[in-house]
C-alpha cells in the first residue's frame, strides 16, 4: 500500500513543483527554502530528559487552537510542524513552542529519517492531518499516535467514504481517537477506527483564552456612535458580495463601519478595487496609527496575518466569511468567545456544530443571500440592545462548551510514560 501510495505522491508532486515554481506569487528562494526543509529534518530544539511529542497541525487556525495545549504539557519536551508557513510563522512569532518547523514531506524515507532523528514516544496529530507516511513511520519506531480534536465534515466525508479501503489501513494505526463532537466520532467508526479507541471531548477552540487579545474602537479611529461590523476571513469571490450588501446597509445607517479581513492575504488587490471603484476611503490595518488617527476611516482593511482576533474585540457585529458562496463557513467561535452578535450565510459545512450551537442559543443568525445580509445589518446596527443580547448569548455558548482542552491532556498522559 505505502508502494503505491509514495508513486502517486511522487507523480502528483512533480507538476505541482513546476506549477508553484512558474507561479508569481511564490518567490524560487523561498520555494527552494522550503523545498529543504521538507525533505532534510530539521535541527530539533528539544529539552534533554524530557519525553518527546510531536505535534502536527495543518494551519494558522489550528496551531491558535492547540497553543493551550501545548502551555498544558510543559512536562514534555514537544516539536510542533505544520503545513502551512503562516502556521510555522505564528508559532515562532509567538513562542508558542521551543522546537518548531515545517511538516516533512510525506515521502516513506522523508517521514522515517525525520522520526528516526527525532524519537518522539508520541505523534499527536490535530483535527484530520491524516499523512500517511508519517503515520506509519512514528508507529514503526513505537510511537503511540493520537487524533485529538479530530473532526471530519458531512462535506469531507463522502471523499474519504470513496477511499476506505485505503484510510482503513491508516487509520487502524491510531491508538486513540479524540473527537471533537459525536457526528465527527461516528464518521470516523464508519471509516474503520475501533469503537473502544474513542472518545468525544468537545472542542479545544473553545478553550483558547481570548482575553489576552484585545482592542479599544479609539484605537482605530472609531468612536462611540460608530457600530464596528468586522468581516472576518471574506473568501475570493465572495468579497462583491459582502461589500454590496453593506454598502446597501450603510445607506441606512452612516455610522456602520467596516474592517473587512480577506481569508487570503492574496486577494488584497481585489478588495482594493472593490472600494476604490465604490468611491471609498479606506486604510491599512499595518498603517494604522494606535495611538492616534485624525481622520476615521469607514473601511479599514486587514493586510497582516493573526490579527483578526484581535479585531473582533471591537466588533459590535461579525461577519463570517466563505458562507456567502460554497465555501463551507469559517470559524465562528472567535467573534462569539469576545461576546459579537454573529452572522453568516448558508454554507456553514466546515463549522456546522458550532454554527448550529450559536443559532440554537439565539447567538447568530443564518442569512439567505446578498439581500437578507444587508437586512440583518441594518436591523441590528441601528438596536443596541438587541446586539448586546445576541452576543452575550454567543459568549454563554462558548463559556458552556470548554472543557476538552483537559480532556486532551489527559488522554496524552494515558497514552505516554509522563504523568
């Protein structure tokens, strides 16, 4: 199986090598850079004495959620790779971890030389990371290896359902499963992993502490009246859409403003077009000056990664992106952990527990279109107490939630020598 597996990632690595060498978005330097540091393990910062974890998580978003996480083992010494460079960025900008690099190439002889040099006892892996070069080379050393708040979306699951001849060989190499919710656990079963090998825990981006990240609206130029909508993680093709619907809003109250957050620092130039060609003055978040701002901006837009937590501290309402179009959602704990009335549209597939938790609980609002999104934010900019409402029972629903961050920790120390 792994023959074939290596030959197809072999086949399908040559083109996609070409492909991101002739793209202009990425720099030869940097490919090559990378290029290295999948295929060559790294130098590993690790504490002598201490039992070894590997952490592997795919992006941005998950390194934030398992960054408690790894504050709660600091009895094991812990290397932490993921995908994605903005991911590896966060980590080493934020110190989130001593020993961190990119996630080796997934290649037979790649993943087994990085297992080797590193030896840890566990391979902890978060969410659906499912590589399997990595997973059968940390099981041949001995590694234990978990899936903590493992999750696989209704709209995933139909392509792993096709293969699971195939993931049911990966998959029987887990030695415990920690899901984040029962629908996500009976995916799993259904594909293969044993029954007595999970367990649900919830979901550990509840945990996260979000008061260490916070705003005032002053800071930004805003003041009192101002009704802040943060639009966060807007998709490409999507940002029309969004903008339109609050420029239709703000003809009925002036005083909603606007920090739109596309979820890909490439599509930048779009949304400058976008309020260019509507006639509009806006700024860059990376230009704004804290301490402070003559002029008020009615848009200002996001143009630096890990800062739009921190933005939704001074939202009154938020917006969350890839829902308009079938993008399946975005997180929506982030604006509801700060206590933000949320909206969202219908494809909300890759979040539907939590998006249907905040709608249960009054906390958010599902909207139907282009038309009802400008509706909802009229209604709500121009009703505090409504607003106030709302998010106060989004924030109640992510009080009611925590509790898998120990639940993790807990099965971590099952599962290795350190107690």
């Amino acid at each position: 199986m792994l023959f074939l597996y290596n030959l197809i990632l072999f086949l399908l690595f040559i083109p996609a090598a070409f492909f991101l060498l002739l793209s202009t978005k990425v720099k030869a330097g940097s490919f090559f850079a990378q290029i290295k540091e999948r295929f060559c393990a790294p130098s590993f910062n690790l504490t002598q004495g201490k039992e070894v974890l590997w952490v592997h998580c795919s992006s941005l978003g998950e390194v934030r959620a398992v960054e408690p996480l790894l504050k709660s083992l600091n009895n094991y010494s812990i290397h932490l790779t993921t995908l994605t460079i903005s991911g590896k960025n966060y980590a080493l900008n934020n110190s989130i971890c001593s020993s961190i690099s990119l996630a080796p190439a997934d290649f037979t002889f790649v993943a087994n030389n990085f297992v080797k040099k590193l030896k840890p006892s566990a391979l902890i892996i978060v969410e659906t990371e499912l590589w399997p070069g990595i997973i059968f080379a940390a099981k041949k050393i001995g590694a234990r290896v978990l899936l903590v708040n493992a999750r696989l979306s209704e709209k995933s699951f139909p392509i792993y359902s096709k293969t699971a001849f195939f993931w049911r060989k990966v998959l029987e190499k887990i030695d415990f499963l920690q899901a984040r919710y029962p629908s996500d656990s009976e995916r799993f079963i259904s594909l293969g992993v044993p029954k007595e090998k999970t367990s649900i825990s919830g979901n550990i981006k509840y945990d996260r502490d979000f008061s260490t990240f916070s705003l005032k609206k002053e800071e930004l130029g805003f003041n009192a009246q101002d009704v802040v909508l943060v639009a966060g993680s807007v998709r490409d093709g999507e940002e029309e859409i969004f903008l339109n619907a609050w420029l239709a809003a703000l003809k009925e109250n002036n005083n909603l403003k606007l920090v739109f957050a596309p979820r890909h620092l490439e599509n930048l130039n779009t949304i400058y077009e976008l309020l260019n060609k509507n006639g509009l003055s806006f700024i860059k978040y990376s230009n704004v000056n804290f301490a402070q701002i003559a002029t008020p901006y009615p848009v200002i837009v996001l143009d630096k990664f890990g800062e739009l937590q921190k933005l939704y501290s001074i939202a009154d309402l938020a917006f969350v992106g890839g829902s308009l179009i079938k993008k399946g959602g975005q997180n929506p704990i982030e604006p509801a952990a700060y206590g933000v009335a949320v909206l969202f549209g219908e494809s909300m597939e890759n979040f539907l527990p939590e998006a249907n938790l905040l709608i249960d609980a009054g906390g958010a609002l599902r909207v139907r279109g282009s038309l009802e999104l400008t509706k909802t934010m009229v209604e709500l900019s121009l009703n505090l107490q409504l607003r106030k409402k709302m998010g106060q029972l989004a924030r109640n629903v992510v009080n009611l939630q925590r509790g898998a961050l120990n639940k993790a920790v807990e099965l971590i120390k099952l599962a290795t020598k350190t107690k």
